[in-house]
C-alpha cells in the first residue's frame, strides 16, 4: 500500500502539534508506554539498565524518543515523495546493525509502534482519529520494514 498524500499530511499536521508541546513530557510518556507493555525491554536500552524508575530527566531517553518520533515523520513524508524509506542523519544499514545488535525481534517493533500511536494520540488530543492513527501506522510499519530488511541483510552475511 502505498502512502498517501492525506497520510503524510496527517503525520505532518500531529507532528507539529506535538512539537509546540514539551517534547520531553511525550518522550517520557513514549517510554512510559513501552515499558507499561513491556517491562522486560527496558534491559535494551542502556539508559535504563541499572534504574528501577524512568528518570523523567533523562537526556538519553529524551534523545532517543526524540528521535523515533522525527525519523518516524521525517520517513513518512520521504515514503511520500520518494516511494520508500529514506533515513537522514542515520543509514538504514547502521540501524538494522545496531537493532540486530541488541537482539531486536518482530514484536519489538509491534511494542515500540503501540507506544509510539498511544503518545501521538496523548500528544494531539482532540485531533485524533482513525484515520490519522492508520497514517502513523503505515509510516511506522514502512519504517520498521526498512529497518528489518537489514537486519535480515545483515544476519545473513555473518551467518555465510
């Protein structure tokens, strides 16, 4: 399927609207949201290994959620124009290596994405709809695809 212009102005308009919020409130409440569903996962993220608690002040995690969110949007509207994922500042082949690295599987990525629509539908409130929730979807699942490709690349190569 592939993205349309109406998705990519959804995940356009919400992005902007999370962006005049604190961001740094959204990234605790992103990683808030996949820890609730998945408590084991906070062992992936060094940020967070030797902490019983998610340090709300932490510029790590306010860096990486930061991150997911922008590289989410950015890969959306690039899904739009270019026909595919493109990832600026990071390759794909570095993500799929890091994520390979940490022994990232396919419902990883379903918890990231859950908590990824629970912080956009947090963090737009009222403009949040079904329509805008299949939008971030699609652009999160054309992203984590991209990501996972590599993986498999990758796993390949060191397995031949």
């Amino acid at each position: 399927m592939g993205f349309s212009e109406q998705q990519e102005q959804l995940v356009k308009e919400s992005w902007e609207i999370m962006k005049e919020d604190d961001i740094s409130t959204l990234s605790f409440y992103f990683f808030s949201q996949v820890l609730e569903i998945a408590p084991a996962a906070k062992g992936l993220f060094s940020f967070l290994k030797d902490t019983d608690e998610i340090p709300q002040n932490n510029p790590k995690l306010k860096s990486h959620a930061l991150k997911v969110f922008k590289m989410t949007c950015e890969s959306a509207i690039q899904l739009r124009e270019k026909g595919e994922v493109v990832v600026s500042g990071s390759t794909l082949k570095y993500l799929g290596s890091v994520h390979l690295q940490k022994g990232i599987v396919g419902p990883h990525f379903e918890v990231v994405k859950e908590g990824l629509l629970r912080t956009v539908e947090k963090g737009v409130g009222e403009k949040w709809c079904e329509d805008m929730k299949g939008a971030w979807s699609e652009a999160y699942d054309q992203l984590a695809a991209a990501i996972q490709a590599e993986m498999n690349k990758e796993a390949a190569e060191i397995h031949s």
